[in-house]
C-alpha cells in the first residue's frame, strides 16, 4: 500500500499570525533549554565537578555571566522570527497597494515578492515558520490571480489582514 499525505489545510491569516507567534516563543524557549542541555555536558568536558559547581565562587564568577548571553541570544531569535513576519505583512502591503493601482506589471512582481515571502518565512533555528504545501499553494494560487491582472475579492481580503501583522 501506498502511503498517501494528508491534504495540508488551507492557509488563513489567523493561521499565519499564530504560527508566526508560535515560532517567535519557540526560538527565545529554545536558547534557555539549549543551555541547560548544554551545560553538564561542557562542565563534564572541562573536567569541573557538581560540587565544585555549586559553590558560590565559582556561580558568580562563571555561570552568571551566562545569564545574560542566553537572555540576549533569546531575545535575537524571538527578534528574528519578528522581522520575516514584517517583511510578509510589508510585501502584503505592497501587494495590496498594487491590486489598488490597477498596474498589471506592478500587480505580478509584487504577487511574486509576496509569495516568495511567505515561503521563505524562519525562524533562529531557519527552520520554516509556515507548512510548505499550503503556503506554495497559497503563493500559486495568489500568482495566478496576479497573472490574470486581477486579485479575487477573496484573496485581497486574506493579504490585507497578513498586512495588518505589520504593527
């Protein structure tokens, strides 16, 4: 027996923004976890014992400073994830001020830029931040609209609320 894929669901906005939010709070979990994984692993490697570990000295002198660096390392991959998630709403945008204008050209290039956009939307770890399929479908099915000179009502709702992520 052939084992089939399940049909990917259709990509909503609400869809988009969640998983957005989704791998924002994953990326800056991650760097935390990372580290606590990490640690006794390096303390085993650099031949330092729990007890030794555990005195005071050696906490502020050593493990301390490592409390910053994975703040700032989670806080840059939450900032990451942030910053692909503005430049699809600011290509939808585009996009949105394009099927406005009526330019045909405009219309493709900026259906194009948005599509490309939302598939090469990742995270820190540049792992992708929305499915595959549904996006490519998504992306197509918004194209070929373009390509055609005119967005279906449908479709223009659904790009000006992923413009809206913006803020």
């Amino acid at each position: 027996m052939k084992d089939e894929e399940a049909p990917a669901p259709a990509l909503t906005p609400a869809a988009v923004r969640r998983r957005f939010a989704a791998a924002a709070w994953g990326s800056a979990i991650a760097w935390p976890i990372l580290t606590a994984a990490v640690s006794p692993l390096l303390m085993w490697w650099m031949d330092i014992s729990w007890d030794e570990m555990l005195t005071a000295d050696f906490a502020a002198s050593a493990l301390l400073p490592l409390v910053p660096v994975t703040l700032y390392f989670a806080v840059d991959a939450a900032r990451t994830v942030r910053r692909e998630q503005q430049e699809v709403a600011e290509n939808a945008l585009v996009l949105v001020a394009a099927a406005r204008s009526g330019d045909p050209s405009d219309l493709r290039n900026s259906a194009r830029h948005f599509g490309n956009s939302l598939l090469q939307a990742r995270s820190a770890f540049n792992t992708r931040v929305l499915p595959r399929q549904a996006t490519l479908r998504f992306a197509r099915g918004v194209l070929g609209e373009a390509e055609a000179a005119q967005l279906s009502t449908a479709s223009l709702e659904a790009v000006g609320e992923l413009a809206q992520m913006k803020a």
